[in-house]
C-alpha cells in the first residue's frame, strides 16, 4: 500500500508551521514560512497552498500523497462553519471561511481547530498524552492556553471557550490586569511574562540578597528562565517565587480535575521548558487540592513534543475524520 | 404503534424513587418504596424488581411494555463493568454488580450512572437545560454535587470522579473542614449545612441586630432557609452571608465555564428553592469572573425538575442507547 501523508499547519502570527505527516503520526518533513499578514491578511492561504505545492514538487511526490490539510489557527473557531470568529494576531477580517477558501485553493479536503487544541491533540496523538482518551492540556507561554479533550474529541463550548484555562480567576480580589480584561487570571501569574513580573516586583521588597537582584541589576529585567535557573541554585527568593506560581498552577489544575478527572493532564509551552522545577511543586499542589480519587486516578506530565504538536495535532484533525 | 415505557430509578440511602416513563421523557406513574440497607443491601435490587412486577400487575401491563431500566445510583460508577467501585450509604459490598444482577432478576436491559449525573441527565433531556448539547448542572443539597454533559454525554473521567465540584477548593488556607478529608471544599461553604454553619458562625461576630438571632435563641438552629428568608426580608447579615455564598458559587461556576463554554449551567437541590434571591447574585460574580465570550454565551438557569430529575434521567440511559 502506498503512503498516504497529511499537511500538518501551525498557524501563528509571525511564522507558519509545515509538515508532512504520515498515517502514525511521524513528521515526515517540517519547514516553516513568514506570515504575510499584511494587506488584512490576504496571502497567508496562499502563501500555504503555495508552499504546499512547492515542497512536493521538490521531494517529487504527486499531490495524490496527501489526504487532506490539518490546520491549527490563534483565535476561536467555528467548526460547523469551519471559520475562525476572530484573529487578531493575523490582522485577518472576523468569520473568514478559512476551511472552504483554502479547500478550493489546494482542491484537498480541510480540517480546522483552534492553536492551542491542536496542541492538545498533538500530545494526545504522540506525545505525552500517548493513549489517554481524557486528557487536559495547559500551555504555559507569553500566555497560558489550554485544551481539554473528551472521549478523544476536543471540546469546544457553545461559543469556542472552552479550554481558556488562561483565564480561570485565581486572585478574586485586587489580582494584577489581564489582557482579557479581567484581573486576577491564572495568566496573570503561571505565563512567563507573569513569572517575570511577580518575580520584579518581589525584588523591590525582598530584604536578603538574592541572585535575582544581581540578574536585574545587570540586564535590567528578569525573565521566567531567569527564575528557574535561580531557583536551581537554591536562591531563596527565586525558590519561593516557584513555589507561588506552582501553588496557582496546581490549585487550578486540582479544580479542573474535580470537573473532569482527566486521565492525564500535559503541562507544555516554554515555560514548562523548566521541567521537574516547575513540575514537582505543582504535582504536590495538585495532590494537596484535588478530591482523593482524582488526586490517585489524574497524572501530570511534560509535554513532550515541544513546537511539533501543533502540525501534529493539526494533522489528526484529518486522521481522525 | 403501541406506548412504550422505561422504568426509571433513583436509588437513594433511605427512600428509592421508582417511575415509568414514556419515551418522550414524561413520567406516567411514579412512586416509592424504602431503601433496605439490612444485610449489606442485599434485598434492595430484588425489591426494586418485585416493585416494578407488581406497578405493572396493578396497572394491567405485560412487562413487554418495558424498553428497559436506568437506575442512579449514590456512589461513583465503572460504567463499562456496571459496578458502584463504592456506596457507603447503601451498605454495599464494594464492586457490586448491579447490571448484571439487575438485569438477571427482571430480564430487561439496565443501564447505570451515578445520582448527581442522571440529574443532570434529567434536566438536559426535560428540565431546564433542555436543547443544550454542553451542559454543566450543579446540586446544592445537604452537600454539593455535580454533571458535566459534553455532546449530550456524561463526562465520568478516568475513575469516575468527573463532577466532583463540591470539592473543589474555593479557601485553599484555612479553610473548613470537609467530608471529604480536605478543608476549604465548596461543599463547606455553598451546601444547606455549609451556608447554616457560616450564619451561625457570623451570629456571634455580628454586633448589630439581625432576625437570624432571634431565630437562633428561638430555634437553637439557623437552616439555609432561614438565611435565605431572612435576605429576602432584608437582613443586613443574611444578605451579607448570602452575597458570600453567591460569591464562591460565582467564582467556581466561572472558572468551569472558563474550562467547558457549555451553553448551560443548572442549579438545583434543595438551596436552589431559594430561586432569584441566590441566583441573581451568583450570576452577577460568574459574569465578573469568566472570560468575556463565556459570560456571553454561558447562561444560568435553575433546575425546573426538583426531585423528579433523577429517575428521568435515569430513563435517559436507556433511551440514549
């Protein structure tokens, strides 16, 4: 039987992510490509299709190869529809039929979800999720996103929010400002930019030396990394500062899991990059405040795949029609 | 084409509710019969056949009339063996094999769940969440429990503890103690138990006048009802103890939907008779606190069913297959 593969795409706001992907989920070949998101955006499906053609054109492989396109898009989805309600990111009007428009652009069947839960599915499919049917996936970036999956299906919510983990409140009251407009949000505390932040203004009150201090005072701020390395070597102040983020992170995911009682929950995005620092604590947290059955039955995880579980996840979109 | 019924069950510690339901989900009879806990339980599933062989003798019906029975059951479930893993209030022996044994003693095809999940079950199929694929219902009785619906299915998570929203930590320090082994539990703050033990708790501390402490010196007792009667009377301190209830209820109901989107969330149990006076401020905090696209397209409601969620639900099971 011939090899049959499926065009795997990460859509993101600077670049575009590519691969071919076989039938097990292997990447076959990835490369990536600017976005083009200027003139409201007009290129970026044709700038794909484009890219698409050209890469089998130079591994001589006939289009036939492919079954169809997976593709993964920054903004909330409607999948009956196949458009996306809005993507800032990509300056791309709102309701952009993105399924039917690139569907008669390579004439190749279209599959579409959100970034985030094409990441989700990613790890489902190969990565740290490997055979668990219920499984939720936390993103911790610039942002933190998430993707909870069901029965092996993403779950979506009547209006594309489910999975906004980012935005689960965890400072009721006088909590720091949110881009989503809120305060108080998980990404306020558990993304990088919120470790930076938490950890600059503990520097301002923190009476003892710190190694921190020294960073700051050198490169005029400090980032997530900058934290974990500290805490690595046993900085008091960087020590606690991990301790915080993990006690959100882990009371969090603790009442996700009293919600959903996932098989496993998959902590990826860069600042999951820190690994067993940052995981530790918050498996502990998670133990301290999830229901005794899900604390037994619900494991955490690192991601495993890194920047490959978009384009894979965006695959099984296909594989699994 | 001739009627066609389904015996519907809710198996509780003291009372079993038993109806017949037609396959539009109305009930045509229902009764009760008392709950055997003798001898680890072992007559209650022969008593809830006998019941139903002598409903049906009564009314002049062959048992052919029967498409099967969907029985809730108080304790979590393995669905795929058709087990309780556990029902203390039962008496039980752990593991018992209710569908099979179920299904010996009547012949019919049985289907099982968890109580809370055939409410929830219940008030998707006739109740107030009718028409909603994603659903999320919520029980405050003498504790709290809960249903999460995706695609019209319950969610049992990997162990069966999906749902388990009374124990999610809404005081992660110094909290009070809860059933379940942890403290700070929303089941201690937004049950009947929970919201009597913070008014009486607040009679002490409250240095002006309230109806609550003369129903306390009268009564030796404050029920959440007399809570909620006296806010509606325009008590300063019970309205004071009900906006803390609304608050925590808010928050948490925020903070799934922030996970889920589901279209719908229900409130039901015995609080829930308290109608606008709880759920209009616990509206107002789930607005505050969830991302902006599900505060928009989540909605509120109160459970519409009351006691006869349960066995409808539970008829669910089998009309669902």
């Amino acid at each position: 039987m011939t090899e049959k593969w499926i065009a795997g795409i990460d859509l993101g706001g600077t670049t575009t992510k590519l691969a071919f992907i076989n039938e097990n989920g292997d990447i076959v070949h990835k490369w990536e490509i600017d976005t083009d998101n200027s003139e409201k955006g007009k290129n970026i499906l044709k700038n794909i299709s484009d890219s698409i053609d050209q890469k089998l054109e130079r591994l001589n492989k006939e289009k036939e190869i492919l079954l169809g396109i997976g593709i993964g898009v920054p903004g909330a989805v409607d999948l009956k529809k196949g458009i996306i309600y809005e993507a800032v990111n990509l300056g791309w009007e709102d309701n952009l039929p993105v399924v039917q428009a690139l569907g008669e652009l390579t004439g190749l069947p279209v599959a579409i979800d959100n970034d985030a839960n094409c990441a989700a599915l990613g790890e489902m499919w190969k990565g740290a999720g490997q055979g668990a049917k219920d499984l939720l996936c936390v993103t911790l970036g610039t942002g933190v996103g998430g993707g909870v999956i069901v029965n092996k299906q993403i779950v979506h919510g009547v209006k594309g929010a489910a999975g906004e983990i980012g935005h689960i409140t965890v400072i009721p009251e006088n909590g720091s400002p949110c881009n989503c407009g809120k305060t108080g949000c998980l990404e306020t505390v558990a993304s990088a930019t919120g470790i930076s932040r938490i950890a600059t203004e503990n520097l301002h009150t923190y009476k003892n030396d710190s190694r921190m201090k020294d960073i700051f005072a050198k490169q005029g701020r400090l980032s997530a990394k900058d934290v974990f390395d500290c805490a690595n070597e046993n900085d008091q102040l960087a020590k606690k500062i991990v301790d915080q983020v993990a006690f959100y992170l882990g009371l969090t995911l603790a009442n996700i899991g009293n919600s959903l009682n996932p098989e496993k929950i998959v902590i990826g995005g860069g600042v999951s990059k820190a690994g067993d620092t940052l995981l530790a604590p918050i498996s502990s947290y998670f133990r301290k405040f999830a229901f005794s059955t899900v604390a037994q039955s619900t494991s955490l995880h690192l991601a495993t795949l890194g920047n490959d579980a978009g384009v894979i996840g965006a695959a099984w979109l296909i594989k699994s029609k």
